[in-house]
C-alpha cells in the first residue's frame, strides 16, 4: 500500500514536470515560428528596398503610404495574419506589425503584444512577452545591422542603436548590441506601456 502511494506521487511528480516542460517548448515553438515568419518578411522587403523607399518623398513631413499592397503581393505574411488596414496587421501571437514607407525610407513598428486601450484612455502591451523581444532582437535585429538605419524600441530610455553607416562614438551600433542590453531593454518595458520595436531601413 505504502509503495503503491509512492509510485502514485512519483506519477505525479513526473506529470506536474512534463505539463510544464511541455509548455516551455510551446512557448518557444511559437517564439521560433513568429522569429522565422519576421525575417521572411524583413528579408522579402529588403529585395525591393530602394523601390519601397521611393514610395514616399523626403518633404512629406509624418506621411505615411501603407504597404501591405505590397506585402500581399509578394505573399510575405502568413494567412494566420489579420489584415486590419493598409498598413497593420496582427499576428498570432497578439503582435500588432505596421508596415509603411516614409520620408525615403522603409519602416516597420512593432508593436510586441499589441496595445489595448483602457477605460481611461490609457494603451498597453498587455500581451508583451520579454522573451519574444530578446528573440526578435537577437535574431533578426543583430544580423540587419549593415541594412538598418536604426532601430529603437519605444518607452524604453536609451534604447536606439543605429546601423553600421550610422553608428559613431556617440551613437550606439546595432552590431555591438549585448545580451546584456537586450535583455535589460525587453525586461524595462512593461505591459503597463506600449512598446514597440521600430525599424528604419
């Protein structure tokens, strides 16, 4: 009787264990998947690069030409993305992504979790995973560094790193981003704020 009640709570241990490691690899699934489908459509923008920039001109002021036409076209995005204007879409995961050319250049907000508007009017990353914006930052960021004007991330102080043709002693380079930093930077931002990762190619 006593052995049968320790193979019982052993079961029990084993399964308590494997639901959350079972979870963790769910989460990191999802993490890997949302990283590949990011850089499919960074990478795929970046073949028309200099025709997306040409899109807007450089004295339109905060203009911006919405370019999920585009995206669309070139089937960049998943069919699991929510199309929700011409420049937005959602993911998955609760990601909200605008896609736009302004000022000669292409850029993509993301806005990681989303954003929800409370009742006092108040919009925050509710859905905000520091895990994911370590992710997106070390593998997709990191390795655009000779491609991106800059890249910032939104309520978060200090947090702007420039690309190799803009980076100097005072301005910080993508390329030498730590993990450190990133994750200090993805850890700052709370779901209390809207935090977005901005690129400017």
């Amino acid at each position: 009787m006593i052995e049968m009640l320790g193979v019982l709570a052993i079961i029990g241990v084993l399964s308590v264990g494997g639901i959350a490691g079972y979870s963790k690899a769910m989460e990191q699934f999802k993490v890997n998947k949302a990283v590949s489908e990011y850089s499919y459509l960074i990478y795929g923008l970046l073949e028309h690069l200099k025709d997306l920039q040409n899109i807007s001109k450089t004295n339109e002021g905060d203009t911006q030409h919405g370019l999920t036409n585009v995206v669309e076209a070139e089937s960049l995005v998943p069919e699991t993305w929510e199309k929700i204007s011409d420049h937005d879409y959602n993911d998955p995961n609760g990601n909200l992504i605008r896609i736009f050319s302004r000022n000669q250049k292409l850029v993509i907000d993301m806005y990681l979790g989303g954003f929800q508007v409370d009742e006092d009017g108040f919009a925050g990353s509710m859905n905000f995973s520091p895990k994911f914006c370590a992710e997106l930052l070390s593998n997709v960021v990191r390795p655009l560094h000779s491609s991106l004007y800059y890249v910032y991330i939104t309520n978060v102080q200090n947090a702007v790193y420039y690309g190799d043709n803009l980076c100097s002693s005072n301005r910080k380079c993508i390329s030498d981003i730590t993990l450190a930093e990133i994750q200090k930077m993805c850890n700052s931002c709370g779901k209390k704020q809207r935090c977005g990762v901005i690129f400017e190619f």
